[in-house]
C-alpha cells in the first residue's frame, strides 16, 4: 500500500516527505540533487558566466533557507564569484555567511575572507582571519604568507619575516 502511494508522488512530494522525516541534516546530497541550481551555479562560474553563478548560488539558497547547515558552499562559492567581480562587500558578507554555516571546511572559509581583507588593505581583519585558519591549520603555508603581507602592510618588518619563513617551511 505504501508502495503503491509513493509511486504516484512527484519527486517533488516524495523529497518534501523524506526533509520532514528526516530533517535537513540527511538531505545534503539529496537536496543537491533535487535541485539543480547548485551544479549550475559551478558549471556557470567554471565557464566564466559570473552574473549567471551568482543567479544560481542565489537561488539554491533561496530554496534551502530552511536548511542553513548546508549552505556554506554555496555562499563560500557565491563569494569567491563576487571576489572575482571585485565586489569586495558582497564577498565579505557571503564569506562571513559561509562561516556562519559552519562546518569541516571553516578554515578555508577563514582563509579566503583573510585574502579578501588583505585586497581592500584591512590588514588587522585579514590577519585575525588568518590567526583563525593557523589555529586549525598549523602547517597551512599561504596563511603564513599572507598573514606576513598583512605585517609588511602594518610596517611591523620581524613579524612578517617569521611568518615569510614559516611559509617557506610549510609550502604546500
């Protein structure tokens, strides 16, 4: 009997039934899945079609607002288009969405808004972004290099050669 009604539910139905049931936290890939925008929003971004990423990234996040734990990549990826585009305000408010979200991936997260202060010259939040990732990253290499740029942009010569040299020492 249950059978017989499941297969008379649209895809739809049946992925409305399965985030009730199941919540959003066993709909990741399934909810990717059953929405297109996601992919979209990659290939358009690979092929260099940014207004249409962002459009895309958008709009996947419009349709899992209700699931905020999966939205990280999107806004991570949505930010690093407006990064691309030079629309400094926007990545940093997507970026910081990102790490809001949480997740295994929050130091890259970090490390990207680190990059993104260190282009609009605020180097005192690039390298608090950059002290973020080397807390959970020790060996992460370019952290250490741009966390050094940030010191030569604070006229502070010793503490950007250290971390110059730790960059060198973990390259990776």
């Amino acid at each position: 009997m249950i059978g017989k009604a499941i297969k008379s539910l649209s895809l739809a139905a049946v992925c409305a039934l399965l985030v009730s049931a199941c919540g959003p936290t066993g709909m990741i890939s399934l909810s990717r899945g059953a929405n297109p925008y996601f992919e979209d929003a990659m290939d358009a971004q690979k092929h260099g079609r940014l207004s249409e990423a962002v459009e895309n990234y958008s709009k996947y996040i419009e349709y899992n607002r209700n699931y905020p734990d999966i939205l990280g990549p999107a806004y991570y990826n949505r930010a690093n288009v407006y990064s691309s585009m030079k629309e400094y305000d926007k990545a940093l408010a997507d970026y910081s969405q990102a790490i809001h979200s949480g997740g295994k991936d929050l130091w890259i997260y970090y490390m990207e808004r680190g990059v993104c202060y260190y282009d609009i010259r605020q180097p005192d939040l690039a390298i608090a972004d950059f002290d973020q990732v080397l807390a959970q990253n020790p060996d992460y290499g370019p952290a250490y290099y741009f966390r050094a740029q940030c010191w030569k942009l604070k006229d502070d010569p010793e503490k950007a050669l250290a971390d110059l040299e730790n960059a060198k020492k973990f390259k990776k």
